[in-house]
C-alpha cells in the first residue's frame, strides 16, 4: 500500500478510504462461511468477487456496506453500488484523481 498525501486526494468528499468488512460471507443455503483476508478483499478487480460470496454479502446490514471517506463522512450503499456499477459516478470514488479509470473495467 502506498501513503498518499491530503493534497493529492482531489475530491475528499467523494473518495472512498476505509469499508466495512465483507470477510466473511455466508454461502447460500449454509450455515458455512467462508472467510476470506488481506488489504485486497476489498477491491473493484474483474473478477474477484464469487457469485455465492455476492448473495450472501447482500443480506448483511439490508444489503448494504458502510464506506468511510477522506472528508471523515460515512455512507451506507448497497454492494451492488460499491462494487460492480461501473458508471463514471461510482468508479471515480476509489481514485485519488477523481477519474473515473474506466478503461481498467473493460
């Protein structure tokens, strides 16, 4: 992980910083979960995400996930938002640049 400066963030406001976890996800119709770690877990890769793991995320906190952002605001939004929207609005949140970066998701 690489320190960034406050001057660099270019939207406080509109940057994500810190989430909730979403380690452990209950796999459908289980009482098993699976527990997953590391700074990665939380992350927009392609692909990174299983279809069980998504279901059984959604139906913590009604669906939603809370995200910290560099101006100390929390916001609660649904998975789907955080994670898989790839609109300008919400891929422009996880980069310092306020850009939305649009062609790593493509």
């Amino acid at each position: 992980m690489t320190a960034v400066r406050e001057s660099e963030v270019q939207n406080p406001s509109d940057m994500i910083v810190l989430g909730d976890s979403l380690s452990r996800w209950y796999l459908l119709g289980s009482k098993k979960s699976t527990l997953f770690s590391g700074i990665d877990f939380l992350s927009r890769k392609p692909g990174f995400y299983y279809d069980e793991g998504i279901v059984g995320a959604s139906q913590r906190h009604h669906g939603k996930s809370h995200a910290v952002f560099a101006d100390g605001h929390v916001e609660a939004n649904t998975i789907q938002k955080l994670f898989f929207d790839v609109d300008d609005t919400s891929l422009r949140r996880w980069h310092i640049d306020n850009q939305p970066h649009s062609e790593l998701f493509q």
